[in-house]
C-alpha cells in the first residue's frame, strides 16, 4: 500500500516518521504544497529497483548491438547527432 504524507509532517516529525509509516506501509509519497514530488522506499527496494533498472538498461543495448543499431564510425556518429538535433 502507499501512504502519503505532507512535507511538513517530515520536517515536524523527522525522518522517524518514515519507520513508523513502513511498518504499514510499502512507499510513501511526500506532497508538497498539494502536489505528490518524492516517493521514498525502503533502502532494499531500491536496491532491486536499481538492479532491475541496469539489468533494463543492459538488454536494451544487447538488443541494440544484436539489431546493428550501433555506430563504428565517430563522425558518423556526430553527424547522426547534429541531425536530430536540427530536427529537434
């Protein structure tokens, strides 16, 4: 479940009030003024999320380099860039 606080709680309550809400809690969201901005979790899941992010990042270029989406060539390569950058 996700809980979330007001960032005012945190600044009066001190991050001893993430312990607490944890314990019912699997994230929470911190508003401010009204707006949801920060997601905090637990040290562990964030290390899975981290894991799973580079472990994303790693097939994705595997895939790149499977499908030959890769450049040899450096000043192919920055005209490639200077490319999509006019078209940016």
């Amino acid at each position: 479940m996700i809980m979330t606080v007001m960032a005012n709680d945190i600044k009066t309550k001190g991050v001893s009030l993430f312990d607490t809400l944890f314990e019912k809690f699997s994230e929470v969201i911190i508003s401010v003024r009204g707006k949801n901005k920060y997601c905090v979790i637990p040290y562990e899941e964030y290390e899975e999320y981290r894991a799973y992010k580079l472990d994303m990042a790693h097939k994705e270029v595997m895939e790149d380099i499977a499908n030959e989406k890769y450049h040899t060539n450096t000043q192919k390569h920055f005209d490639t860039l200077k490319e999509a950058l006019k078209d940016a």
